[in-house]
C-alpha cells in the first residue's frame, strides 16, 4: 500500500500521535494508500511554519518578480507530471482519468495566469483633500491562508486558492479532503522540487475535526479560502468568529438549465447531459434544476433519455468509459434515498434511479432522469451531488425566470435560446454568479467563478481573486516644511 506523510516546513512528517488513516478506490472498493490524519499540534506547526515564511527568510524578501517566477515553474511542473495526477486523482476519487488528466493539464493555465499576475499587483497615489500631504495606497499579502477543499477536484480547487494566494504573497496550509488526499500529496511532492522555501505551501489532511476546525479557528490564520458544502461552511464561519479572517466560500448548487422552444435542441441536450452527468453530477455547477418550455417538453425528455442509455458507466481508467463512479458509498446511500422520496412525491423516472446491475463493485449509479411535478420534491430542493437529473415544465418566460430563481443558491445557470434578446434579458435577471447562454460548464482562469446567496461569496478566477488575497494598507506622509502643529491649537 502506498504511503504518504503530511508536507510541513520544507520537510515529510506522519502525524505527531502517528495516526493514520486510509483512502479507497471509488473503482474497485479497496483501499490503496495510507494517510496521516492531522491533530491539532500538526495544525499548529503547519500554521507556525507558514506563519514564520511570511514575515522573514527568502520569500518575505523575493520581489514580486520572482514569485511570479517561482509559480510558473510550478506551473511548468504540473503540465509535466498532469498524467501521472490525473491517475492518482481517479485512482483516489473515481473521476474519469480523461477528465483528471485535462483538468490537471488546465490547472497548470491557472497558475500560469496568476503568475503573470504577481508582479502586477498596484496601489494608487490619492488625490487628497487636504494640502502638503502625500497619500498612496499599497496591496499588501494579507498573511496565513487555510486552504480546506473537498475531493471532487482537488487540484482544481487547490489552484485557484493558491495560484492567487500565492501570487500576492501569502503563505499556506491545505488541507486536503480526509475522502481523496492522494492527489494533494503528490502535488506537495512538486512543490518541494519546484523549490519554494519552507513554509511557503504546508499540505495536510485530515478530519473536520480536529483538523479543519483547528485550522480555520486558529489565531495566526488571516485569510480562509472554503469549497465544500454549505452545513460545514456554517461551522468554518463559527470557528472564524475567533480570527476574523477573511473567508470566502465555494459552496454547492441547484442550477437551473432553461431551454426555451425557440433553442437548439441538439445543443441543449449536451449542455444538460454535460451539466448533469459529466463528473457523475458530482460537481458545484451540476445543471441540476432542468426547465423546458411547454411545446418541447417531451420531445427533449426523449433526447435525454436516449443520450442516457448510450452513457458508457464504468472503469474511469478505462478511455472508453464516459461516467465513473461516485466517491463515496455514502453518496449512493443517500442519492438512492433521494430519488426514492422524490417518486412518492409524485415524481415520474424516465431513467436510472438505481445502481447498475451489470457492475457488482464499486460505487456506480445509472444516469436518473426525473420528471418532477413541481419544485418542492426533494431532488429539486436539494443539491444531489450525484448524476440526478430534475425537470420540470414552464409555460412562459415570465414563469421560468421565478422558477429559476426559486432557490436559496446561486452558483450557475444556464440558458438555451436562439434569440439574443430573450438571452440579455433572460440573463439580467437571473440570480446566479455565472451565467452560460447556449453552452454549459465552460470555465477559465481568467473568468471570476463564485457564487450568491448559500452558494457562498468571494471569487476564485480572475483579477478578483487576486484582490480578494490582499489588503489595503495607506500611507499618509506629511511633505510640508513645517512640523505637524500641535493639535491643540487650532488655525
Ligand atoms: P464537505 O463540506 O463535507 O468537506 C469539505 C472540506 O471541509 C473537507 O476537507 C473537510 O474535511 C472539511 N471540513 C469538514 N468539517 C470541517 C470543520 N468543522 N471545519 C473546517 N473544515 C471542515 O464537502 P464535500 O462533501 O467533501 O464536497 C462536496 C461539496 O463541495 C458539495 O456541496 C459541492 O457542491 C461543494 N463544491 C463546491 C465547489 C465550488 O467551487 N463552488 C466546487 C466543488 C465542490
């Protein structure tokens, strides 16, 4: 079994009580490599380290220059070595190795982008109100970053907290998730090659608790960058009710996919088979919520299920398979739960809704199509996690609008519509923090992504996030010839 140490100040360590724990293969249901499971005096000295980075040795005194430097290598590194991350990562999640490989590919693009970015970073000279004062502004780093990220796409989700963490002169902790560390291990591995010093990118991992609780509450943390789901975001706003750090949170969805009569068809299936079963549904923009207009209703209910049928479930190592398993035993458990609950409710399945017999191991569920009566059942309400599709009918595009908007999150949203029109307006009134018009899932370093209500708030991508790591120091400087007067007694 393969074994892997936590990445603290420049140097492998296992847990300082020696506890361990395992990670399984999503694929075959075994377990293939062993973990060290954080306490709280890891956290401790993960946050040390970090801590101590920030203020003195060479990346305290690196220009903005060289830090741009020191990320692109990294980026150079990951491009190199994306093969051999993307099987660790199906290995370790049970994502396609097709889509693990390019997505790790792409992740290098990120930090590319933020390394571009870290000798860009401006302040501004004021134009102040008052006479003989010289006034500017300057982004400083705003220090330690806990980084807590959940399995579904871990290298993913790490670079666009660390590209721009790093970039504006942060040091960091992650923690990888405790259901697929692997990856983030082997990126520590990079890491250490590329040569940044100590204590610049610590890797962790454990449970919630001690180790996220420990992390996020801890003094010496100034900045939490949080992806997972909404219930622990509540408790990481409890444990930062101590530190006051600045968080912004990645939390889940209920996206809807409007397909209105006037839209491509051809082109709205794929966006909803994209946003539904690519991943196995098991991603933050899942198109989960499907509205389709009166008139081609069943004709696109069709479509779908006939795509359905041709999805090839199986081996995510396996080039030829288009959906792999889902992470964990306990999604299958409460997906099928779901599902079940949503039919009493008066929902008709078109597809799936149970788990492939053909298969005898691992943790595989068919692509399920839902015919839903209304938006209260429960598989409109509440994000699946899991390739569940929903759909409902509308009649008008008033209707739709307020169906869409139905919701407490707001992550993404998609419309399908060939008239431009429709699409503006449409769109504007939309609460969500992406909106894709005839296209689904698209995603780029160069575009914010974050989203509004319990979708959470901040931005990761994009000059956004670069700003949303540092903070606003201003400098006063008195330029007159004269001392400053004494402030008792007035002119
Ligand atoms: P999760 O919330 O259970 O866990 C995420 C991370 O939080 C893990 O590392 C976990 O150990 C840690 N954690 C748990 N308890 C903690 C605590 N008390 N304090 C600090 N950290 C703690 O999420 P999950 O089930 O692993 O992932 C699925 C969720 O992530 C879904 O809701 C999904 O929508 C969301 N997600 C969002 C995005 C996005 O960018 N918006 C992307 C991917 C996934």
């Amino acid at each position: 079994m393969k074994s892997y140490q936590h990445y603290i100040n420049g140097a492998w360590s296992s847990a300082s009580d020696n506890a361990t724990f395992t990670t399984l293969n999503p694929a075959s249901e075994e377990d293939w490599a062993e973990v060290p499971a954080a306490s709280e005096e890891d956290v401790n000295r993960a946050v040390a380290a970090a801590r101590a980075a920030l203020y003195s040795g060479d990346w305290a005194r690196m220009t903005a220059t060289q830090r741009g430097n020191l990320l692109r290598k990294l980026a150079e590194r990951i491009r190199e070595r994306s093969d051999h991350l993307g099987d660790v990562e199906t290995m370790d999640s049970g994502k396609l190795l097709k889509e693990t490989r390019g997505q790790t590919g792409y992740v290098s693009d990120y930090y590319q982008y933020f390394a571009g970015l870290a000798d860009k970073i401006e302040g501004a000279t004021l134009p102040i109100d008052k006479p003989d004062m010289h006034v500017y502004t300057i982004r400083e780093p705003i220090g330690v970053v806990a980084a807590v990220v959940p399995w579904n796409a871990q290298m993913f989700l790490a670079a666009t907290k660390l590209g721009p963490a790093l970039a504006a002169g942060n040091t960091v902790v992650l923690k990888a998730s405790e259901d697929a560390p692997a990856p983030m291990f082997e990126f520590a591995e990079i890491v250490d090659e590329v040569g940044f010093p100590p204590g610049v990118i610590n890797v962790i991992t454990g449970y919630g608790e001690p180790c996220g609780r420990a992390l996020t509450s801890h003094p010496d943390v100034s900045r939490v960058a949080f992806t997972g789901g909404p219930e622990t975001a509540s408790r990481i706003i409890h444990n930062t009710a101590s530190n006051l750090a600045v968080t912004s949170l990645e939390l889940g969805g209920k996206s809807p996919i409007i397909v209105f009569e006037d839209a491509d068809l051809e082109g709205a299936v794929n966006g909803i088979i994209a946003g539904n079963f690519g991943a196995s549904g098991q991603s933050c923009v899942a198109g989960s919520r499907v509205f389709l207009q009166d008139s081609i209703y069943d004709e696109t209910m069709e479509r779908l299920v006939a795509r359905a049928r041709q999805i090839r479930i199986g081996d995510p190592m396996d080039e030829e398979t288009q959906m792999g398993p889902l992470a964990t035993l306990a999604q299958i458990e409460r997906i099928t739960a779901a599902v079940a609950r949503t039919r009493e409710q008066g929902a008709q399945l078109y597809h799936g809704g149970k788990r492939p017999e053909e298969l005898d191991r691992g943790y595989y569920y068919e692509p399920t199509i839902l015919g839903c009566p209304h938006q209260s059942v429960e598989t409109v309400r509440n994000e699946m996690f899991g390739p569940v599709l929903s759909a409902l009918r509308f009649r008008e595009e008033e209707e739709a609008i307020a169906m869409a908007n139905d919701t407490q999150f707001g992550l993404g949203a998609g419309l399908f519509t060939e008239n431009l029109a429709r699409a503006h307006r449409v769109s504007a009134r939309i609460h969500s923090g992406i909106l894709w018009i005839n296209t689904y899932r698209a995603i780029s370093p160069i575009a914010p992504f974050g989203g509004f209500g319990r979708s959470g708030y901040g931005r990761e991508a994009g000059l956004d996030a670069l700003l949303d790591y540092t903070r606003t120091k201003t400098v006063w400087i008195n330029t007159s010839d004269q001392p400053m007067a004494n402030p008792f007694v007035m002119r």
